[in-house]
C-alpha cells in the first residue's frame, strides 16, 4: 500500500492543492500527503520491530543540516519566523528516509521517475497551453483568467495575493512583454526547476525502453521549460548538457548519437536564431541589463551578511528582517542563490554541509552510473539543480524540495 502511495505522491506532485485551514494561511496538500506517508512507514516499520534510516553519507548531511537550522534559531531576531520556516523543513526532510526504506528495489526506483515523468509531461502540456493562450486570446485576458479562476487553487488565496504583488509571471524582451509559462506553479523559476529536474529521467527512459512516448514527453518538457524564459533555468541545462556531453558521449550507441546530435542542434538553434528565448538567453550576459544588476545588488547585500554572521547567519527565516526590519513574512525577500541564502540565515558551516550534501549525491550517482544509467540521469538532475540553485532558492518549495528529496534516496544503498 505504501509503495502504491508514494507512486501516486510522485505523480501528484507538480498539482498540488492548496488547503486553507485559517484565514491568512494557506498550506500545499503535498505536505498533509508527506505527513500521511510518513505515519504509514512508522506503521509498518513498527510492525516490522525496525526503522530503517540508514546509515549513509546523505542521512548524515541531512541530520546535519536540520540541526544546524534548528541551532541557528539562537541568533534570530524573530523566533516566529524561525519556527515557521523550520516547520516546513521539519514536515518536508522525512520524505527522504520514507523513499529511502522505501525504494529497496531498482525496479521500484524506476517506477517512481516513471510517475515523475508522467506528472511533469502533464504539467509540461497545461504550461504549453497557457503560454499560446496569450496569443489567442490576449495577454490581459490570459494574465487575468489565470490569476483569478486557476493559480489561487494551487496556491491559495494569501499565496496568490503575495505573488501578484511582486509578479514575475511577465518578462519584456526587446521590447516585448510576454506572459511566461507558469502551470500551477507560484513563479516560471519553480516550474522551470521541476522540468529540468525531470527531463533526465524522461530522456533516459527513452534510451532504455525505446518508447518513443518518454521522447516526446521529454522534448515537451523542454520547450515547456524553455518558455519560462528562466535564464537560471538555461543555465541549469546547459551545465547539465556539458556534464552529459563531456562524460557519455564516447559511450553512447551509434544508434542514439544521431537522435542526440539532433536534439543538440535543436537546443543550439533555439538560442542563436533570433527569438524571445534566444534574447533572454544572451540577456544573461549582459551586466548592465536591470535585473543582472538587480540581482547582483542583491549578492552584495547578501555577502555583507555572511561578512558580519558567519557562523551561524541571522537565523533561519531571518534573512528578510536582516534587509528590511519592517519586511513582513510574505515579503519575497531573499538571497537569489540558494548557497548565499544559507549562508545568510545559517552560517558558512551550514553552507559546507549542503555542498557536501549535494557533492555526495554527484559522486556516488556518478560511481553508480558505471553500472547502471538510471543513476547518470539522477546525477544530471541534481546537477541541473545545483546550477539553477546558483541564481535562485527553492529550498522552501513545497514541489521542487521534496522533489530533491526524492531524487536524492536513490542513493540508498539497497539492490542498487
């Protein structure tokens, strides 16, 4: 039952319901979803006379890392704020031992990115649909309609109004203001996190399967994350493109060359023919665009901060109040990297044990992958991560953290 549960949690993921249990508050259903299952494991477990959380690399810099957020509660400004964000660690972090247990076979493994795939194929479609929409039947309209009758089911009401108010649902290219792809999802950074996350394993099981299906499904999933216009999201796949290129390519059947090399040069065409992902692709190179300088403002603040509380930052949550002492909750106040937001809020050593975190996962998916390929996909997805994690933070994503969390148990060492 419970293995039949977190196939289904897979699945659900990118479609979260929003649930309202008090007015002003506004929680993702996957978190209720996460608690469930993790009740049914402590079940079974328990009949089972065992706990089983393992005894890795990863346990340890995850135990590692909540307990150094939990620490950094003695630094904050405001203990609310701390406990709020660390809650949502604390409801969110139990996935991965529950996966973890969990996934004891390699053909579980497999099963669960199939119904990751098929999730994000669906979600790929509904974006795809609303991006075209604006030019049907108008920006305004398309704009209104989503915000109003589609995201607030999502999101939530309280949610929703925090995200209006500071919109990054637009994007202008010369000249030009576009309505990004989005979905369900609070921002096209988030969506453009999940679909890069996937598209490995999509791609992957094409290979292995030779169902076209998981093809098609994968170039859906890259236009889709193409029209994000994310250029955080372009990096994330152009470093995991580099990886995959610099690593595989000598090994690849000359069978699969020819249908690599095509879908390279597709990729390499749509960002040197002129076109609005194109523009916003080399936008990113360009210092003195706004949101470049913006955003390089932003690291600077963010520096200083690690400059003056290195140990232990300003505590989990805090970093807000450290910018703006009169910045309220919702306020989308943050580092714009995910390494300068720990660093900030919970210190350099915090900081040391995510990296480690991430370079175990790297390293061990790469050593696994000699023998296997399902783990070389798991390793460009959390190198595709890491990349876009550069220029955003999703740790506190109800989608893109358990993601990550479930990516990372199959590294677990049963019948791997």
């Amino acid at each position: 039952m419970l293995f039949k549960l977190l196939l289904v949690f897979c699945f659900y993921l990118p479609f979260q319901l929003a649930l309202n249990p008090s007015a002003g508050i506004d929680l993702a259903s996957g978190r209720i979803f996460i608690l469930l299952l993790l009740f049914i494991w402590l079940a079974e477990s328990l009949k089972k006379k065992r706990i089983n959380i393992g005894n890795t690399k990863t346990n340890f810099f995850i135990i590692c890392f909540l307990a150094i957020n939990l620490l950094s509660f003695s630094v904050a400004k405001d203990i609310d704020w701390s406990l709020r964000k660390f809650l949502f660690l604390l409801s969110v972090f139990p996935l991965y031992f529950v996966f973890s247990d969990s996934l004891d076979t390699k053909n579980r493994k497999e099963r669960v990115a199939k119904a990751l795939v098929l999730g994000g194929g669906i979600i790929s479609i509904i974006a795809i649909f609303q991006f075209i929409a604006q030019f049907i039947f108008g920006l305004d309209v398309t704009y209104s309609f989503w915000s109003k009758n589609i995201v607030p089911f999502f999101l939530g009401k309280s949610v929703t109004t925090a995200v209006l108010k500071n919109p990054s649902w637009l994007v202008n290219i010369s000249g030009k203001t576009y309505l990004r792809s989005i979905a369900m999802f609070p921002d096209p950074h988030m969506l453009a996190f999940f679909l890069g996350m996937i598209a490995p394993f999509s791609f992957g099981l094409y290979l292995k399967n030779k169902r076209k299906l998981y093809l098609i499904i994968f170039l859906i999933m890259l236009f889709s994350d193409f029209l994000t216009f994310s250029r955080g999201g372009y990096l994330g796949l152009s470093l995991g493109a580099g990886i995959f290129f610099l690593t595989t390519w000598d090994k690849i059947k000359k069978r699969y060359q020819l249908t690599i090399s095509i879908l390279f040069l597709i990729g390499i065409l749509t960002l040197f023919i002129p076109s609005p992902v194109s523009d916003r692709f080399f936008s990113s190179f360009n210092l003195k665009e706004g949101s470049n300088q913006g955003r390089m403002e932003t690291w600077g603040k963010a520096i200083a901060i690690i400059q003056n509380y290195p140990f232990l930052g300003v505590g989990i949550g805090n970093y807000p109040l450290a910018i703006n002492p009169k910045a309220n909750y919702r306020d989308p106040i943050y580092a714009h990297s995910i390494y300068f937001d720990i660093a900030a809020e919970t210190g350099l050593i915090n900081l040391f044990v995510w990296i480690s975190l991430i370079a175990t996962l790297i390293f061990d998916f790469a050593k696994k992958a000699q023998k296997d390929t399902f783990f070389f996909c798991a390793m460009i997805s959390i190198v595709i991560f890491s990349g876009h994690a550069l220029v955003e933070t999703p740790l506190y994503s109800p989608i893109i953290l358990p993601l990550f969390l479930i990516i990372a148990s199959f590294d677990n060492e049963k019948n791997n």
